[in-house]
C-alpha cells in the first residue's frame, strides 16, 4: 500500500544449478509507467513485448540486449506491424522470421480481435499483417496470447468462443 503501481512489468527470474532465484522486474527502459506485458525472446535474447498506450491502445516494441546484461532502448515496431490502434501479445520466432500477434479494428479482421502474423526481412524489414484465417480466427469470439512449439508444428493460442470448434490436424 502506498507505493503499488497501477501498471503491470516485465519481470525475469534465472536458474541456475541449484534452481530458481528470485524474480527481479527487469529495469527502466524496458518497465515503464505503462503497463507492459507478454514477453518473447529470440535465440540471441531480444526482447518483444507489448505496451500499453494512451487511450487503452497498445503497440508492440523490441528491445536489444546490450553487452552489460541489460537492454537497449525499447524500439516500436514499424507500421508494417504496429497498423492499427491495438496490436498485441505478440510471439517472436526465435530466429525473429516472423511475428504472431493479435489485433482489434483491422478492416480484415473476422471478429473482435484476430490472429495475424508479419514476416521480417535480414534487412529488418517487416511485412504487413496476413490475417491467419477462418481455421484460427472467428466472428463469435476473441482471439489473444499465441505461441509456437520449439519444433514449430504446434500452434498453441487462447480464443473466447460461443461453441467448441475443432479443427482437422
């Protein structure tokens, strides 16, 4: 009481061979007074996350590791990615190839909030959104919080819907 912030941060606990030790939020610039949340790291730790804007929007950034241990700047993701008022709980690839997240109020979207996935270039180049399809997305519910088997054969996502829908796999 008194010193609670009303905002959520990105945190990161290390192990080690004797465990787990304690989670430590991760320092300014990657926390912020915004509300950051839903981390994905690649192979050489480059940090994406989403944060929070004025207005309830949000937007996802990245953040480089810097040779002290810590992370750069957070950099906003360009507006190939980033294209409407809110773009979400975005999963790296770990060679960061590509990007899935969710998004409200794009003109393609089925439903409230739909899965999309952008690809980068080796020039860091980013495509625009490609909606994932009626297989993934719906119009009776929302779409949130994608991930992708290390093998990369599984999509794992969470979604609100009004009836279960079972895809063939």
């Amino acid at each position: 009481p008194g010193d609670e912030r009303a905002d959520t941060d990105l945190w990161g606990v290390e192990r080690n061979d004797a465990g787990w030790r304690d989670p430590r939020p991760l320092p300014a610039p990657d926390n912020s007074d915004r509300s950051e949340f839903f981390p994905s790291v690649t192979r050489d730790g480059t940090l994406y996350f989403t944060r929070d804007g004025e207005g309830g929007a949000s937007t996802l950034y990245r953040s480089r590791p810097t040779t002290d241990g810590g992370y750069a700047e957070p950099e906003r993701l360009p507006d190939a990615v980033n294209s409407v008022a809110a773009q979400f709980n975005g999963w790296i690839d770990p060679d960061e190839r590509f990007l899935v997240y969710a998004a409200f109020g794009r003109d393609d979207s089925r439903g409230s909030s739909d899965y999309y996935v952008s690809f980068r270039s080796e020039d860091d180049t980013w495509s625009g959104p490609v909606n994932l399809g009626d297989r993934i997305n719906t119009d009776s519910g929302l779409e949130y919080s994608p991930s992708i088997s290390p093998d990369g054969r599984w999509m794992f996502f969470m979604a609100s819907r009004s009836r279960f829908a079972a895809a063939d796999f």
